[in-house]
C-alpha cells in the first residue's frame, strides 16, 4: 500500500512539474527587444510630448481616471464577469504611484504583462495588445508619466471571485492566450497601412471589445475584430471586417477617419462606450495617424457572411408590429430623422441602409431607443445633437415595435424584436 502511494504521489509530483514546466515556456519574457533604451533620449521635452501623445492614444485615462477623480491616479472599477478590477495609480508617486519605477519596470508591464516586483498583471489592463508597442514608444510614455504632477492615492485591492482570485491561474491563461512581441511590419504594404495596423492592433486595442471572448475571456484570434458583445456593460461591438454589420468594406477613406476623429460622418454616428473612446483618446490624435487607421480597417479580409436567421414571427404578427412601430416612429422619430430615415448629417444620423441598425444583435439600437444616445463632443463636432431617451415613455412592446419598424424599413431588413429583449435591457447599467 506503501509502495503504491509513493508511486502516485511520484506521479503527481511529476505531473505537477512537467505542468509547471510548458507553463514557464509558455509565459516566458520576450526578450527579442533590448531591455535597455537603444539610447538615451536627445531631446527630453520632445520625449515626452510625444509620451503624452501616445497615453492619449492608448486611452489610459479612461480606465486610470476615477469619476471625479485625479487625472491617471486610480481606482477606477473596470467591471468584469469575474468581479471588479480597479485601475492602479499610474502618477510617480513614490508610494503609491509608479515613483520607484524604471523604464525598464514600465517596459516589462506593457510589454510583458507583468509589474514592478514580477507579478503577473490581469489581462483586463491589455498588454495583449500593448506588447506589439515599440521601446521607443515605450519610454516615451513613461517619460510623460513621471512628469505629471504625483498624486498620492492608494490602490485599491481588486474584488475577484473565486478562484479568479488566485494570481497563479494567469500562467494558465497567458499559455493558452498571450505570446508577447513587438509589431513587425509587413514589407509588401504601404508605410500608412501598417501605421494604421500598428495603431490598432496595439496602443488602439481595439479588439479588447472588438473580439468575442470566450468564458476564460480569452480572444479568438481566428475572429479578430469579428464583432463582440461588451459583458457587464451590455452593449455590442461590431464586427470591422463583416459587411453584415459596419460593413467598411465600402466606406469612403475618409468617412471612417471622420467617425473615428469627429465621432460622425454620413455614414453614423459613434454612441455608447465608442463615444467615449473617441471623446478622450481618438479626436487627439493627428489626421495622418487617423487616416492610417481608417486605411487598416478598410483593408481588412471581409467575414463570409452567414446566412439569414428565418423570421419565426407569424406574418400577422409581424404586420401588426410594423403597423405599430411605423405610428411610434411618426410620433417621436420623424422630425429628426426624416420619413425616408436619411436623417440629416451630422446631426441626426441615417436609419436607412445603416448597418448598424440591421446588425443581428439588437441590443444597441434597444438602448438608444430606451436611455438616449450621445454622440461625444470633438473638436470637428464641438456641439453634437444627442437623442432623448425614451424608455421612460414607451413601454417594451412599443419600444420593440419601434426598434422592428426601423430594422424593416427603407430597405433594411432584420428579425422582429421581442419586448422580452427590450426588458432585459431596461435597467442595465449605462456604461
């Protein structure tokens, strides 16, 4: 009995170091990079004016800037199925900000995902994407970090459920969904086009929402920016590379680039989480770096399109929702956003022939309709109109009806809406 137990307890051992051997392949350091700056910056104020430039870029003050808080001092919830993660205080505080640290420190989180001291950073701060940024790129935003003022502000202990909570199952999910390295440009495109993929791949993140997680939250990386639904805060992020949804395979150039800088062009209007990011991160950057971006995306391989979800409704159902929804959209939709549903650019973006509206997931288009939608204020759209919200007039039958009416209309075409999907999204958070 002796001899058996030694015999499985060996194997287990063994088992156990052979785990936590692919385990340390899998998560080690890249270290194709030098770890040291090639040199030494030649002129510090033109380092960190580029720093600031490229922290706005990678919207790090969205997450490290509380409501009403210090400006990148921390203790923002970012929500996740798995609990709270609070953002840490990023000021060169010495006792609670990264004061202490090197660029080298620095380096090692984005590019390595881990912190000061070696541990191992959740993947919600996302150093998927941060890892492709350049040292260079690098040091110059830990040059503008350390020369904000320092704000001493405590982090806050992030609040994971269990066994989320238990650092060590990172090793597990950095094997399966993180292999660290710096962008390498493709030699047969335009210096713009990979800018633009530089960008969005990287310092953009954009498939942080982009993408669909799975329950670990990793990313498919076969359906890169394939479209995502955002857990926690409700809202869906569309697909960039499906013409069944955003559709910018054949969007003009410079339609994309107005979304991204001004949050409008002809062909929408950004609401939700994206007004935010285009609010404090994209309108900022320069018109060359946008325009780089908006190339990228518009070059992207297209999705195979799948087919039509059968309409299950009855046809006498489905007239009496389109007889309601058309009566709703007169009262409260007309004066805006015309009877043939081409509104009326830039303040009220078109209805017809928009694919955001026909997208299979009608949850966005649900919660414009009940909280209001708001496109954000940018230097090209300094007063932008916002819609009024109307759950507060419109019950969930109606504002399915309506929803239906506008999915159906002008030549769009999508399923009816159920007033079941227009519960489940009345009382979720805003953002």
């Amino acid at each position: 009995m002796k001899r058996l137990f030694k015999w499985v307890l060996g194997g287990l051992l063994l088992l156990i170091a052979v785990a936590a051997g692919v385990l340390a392949v899998f998560n080690a350091d890249d270290n194709s990079v030098p770890p040291q700056p090639a040199q030494a910056a030649a002129n510090p104020g033109e380092q960190i004016s580029r720093g600031a430039y490229l922290v706005r870029g990678g919207d790090c003050m969205a997450c490290h800037t509380a409501r009403g808080g210090k400006e990148l001092a921390g203790g923002r919830a970012i929500q996740t199925p798995f609990g709270a993660i609070y953002a840490p205080n990023l000021t060169p505080d010495n006792e609670t900000g990264i004061g202490t640290w090197s660029a080298d420190d620095f380096w090692q989180a984005l590019h390595n995902g881990k912190s000061k001291d070696g541990s191992l950073l959740y993947p919600a701060f996302p150093y998927t994407n941060y890892t492709k940024v350049t040292r260079a790129d690098a040091d110059a935003m830990f040059a503008y970090l350390r020369s904000v003022p320092p704000v001493p502000q405590k982090n806050r202990q992030h609040e994971l459920r269990f066994p989320y909570n238990n650092r060590f199952l990172l090793y597990g999910w950095r094997a399966l969904y993180f292999r660290p390295g710096v962008y390498q440009a493709e030699t047969q495109q335009s210096v713009e086009w990979n800018r633009g993929a530089y960008l969005v791949q990287g310092l953009g993140h954009c498939s942080a929402c982009h993408t669909t997680r799975n329950a670990l939250g990793g990313t498919d990386l076969k359906a890169d920016l394939g479209g995502g639904f955002i857990p926690v805060v409700n809202w869906y992020a569309p697909s960039l590379t499906s013409d069944q949804e955003i559709g910018l395979g054949d969007w003009d150039i410079e339609h994309i680039a107005g979304l991204l800088k001004n949050g409008v062009s002809p062909r929408g209007t950004v609401l939700g989480p994206m007004a935010e990011v285009v609010g404090a991160s994209l309108q900022h950057l320069s018109d060359q770096d946008v325009r780089a971006m908006a190339v990228y995306l518009k070059s992207l391989p297209r999705q195979k399109e799948a087919a039509a979800p059968d309409e299950r409704a009855r046809p006498d159902e489905v007239a009496r929702v389109m007889e309601l929804g058309q009566k709703i959209y007169k009262n409260h939709c007309i004066d805006c956003h015309q009877a043939s549903g081409k509104g009326q650019w830039p303040a009220y973006p078109p209805l017809a022939s928009n694919h955001a509206i026909t997208m299979p997931a009608p949850v966005n288009a649900i919660r414009v309709v009940l909280n209001g939608g708001f496109a954000p204020s940018t230097a090209g759209n300094p007063r932008p109109y916002g819609m009024p919200p109307h759950g507060p007039m419109l019950n969930d039958g109606e504002v399915a009806a309506v929803v239906s009416y506008i999915r159906n209309s002008w030549g769009n075409k999508a399923p009816i809406v159920g007033a079941s999907e227009v519960s489940r999204y009345r009382a979720v958070p805003l953002d």
